[in-house]
C-alpha cells in the first residue's frame, strides 16, 4: 500500500511520534501545497535551515494540484463543510484518491472516511 502523507503526518514524522514510525520508510508521497504547509510549521516550530532541509526533501516527492482536482476537492469541502476541513487537506484527500493512495492523516475529521488511514 502507498500512502499520500498530508501534513499532519509529515509533522508527526518530523517529531519523531512514536505512532507515526512505522511509516517513515514508506515512500513519502505529498502535494506541493502540503509542503507549504510544512515549512511554514518549521519556520514557527524550529528554524529556516530546518525548513529548508525538510523542503529539499519534501520537493522530491510532492505532486503537482491541477485545477479538475482543486474543483473536485471544492466540491468534497462543500459537501462535508460541517466537518470544516481547510482548503489544503480538501485537495490531499482528492488528490490521493485520484491516486490510488491511501490518506495517511491524524486529522479527526477523516476518522471514518473511504481511504483513510487514520493515525492519532
């Protein structure tokens, strides 16, 4: 099984939790906009050369958003807009499907959705 990590897992990755070890020798596989996300944490969390290491990584791995799936993630957001998903985890959902990889996250919203793997 493949894994799309949204950012929630790759931060949980970086601080080393216990829960998420078992996926850090799995191809990391992410969006462009999960990357942004990413390195904006380690500029508030650690430091630019910290952020700049993990975005040297990150670019190797991380998809291009196209707009059919940026439409269809808007669609997905609206029609789960109870659940307040952001803009960026929309998209890594969709995109993972489009895929066929399993959405690696910890976000409580997508606990019980298709193509998860929900790790806290």
């Amino acid at each position: 099984m493949e894994y799309f990590f949204d950012s929630y897992a790759i931060i949980e990755i970086i601080r080393e939790n216990e829960n998420y070890l078992k996926f850090k020798d799995e191809t990391l596989i992410t969006s462009i906009l999960n990357m942004g996300e990413v390195y904006y944490y380690l500029l508030k969390d650690k430091d630019e050369k910290t952020a700049d290491s993990w975005h040297g990584l990150l670019i190797k791995s991380a998809m291009m958003v196209d707009s059919d799936i940026i439409a269809k993630a808007m669609k997905f957001r609206f029609e789960n807009k109870s659940k307040k998903f952001s803009f960026v985890d929309c998209v890594g959902y969709v995109l993972a499907k489009s895929k066929n990889l399993k959405f690696l996250t910890g976000d409580k919203g997508f606990e019980n959705f298709d193509n998860v793997e929900f790790v806290k």
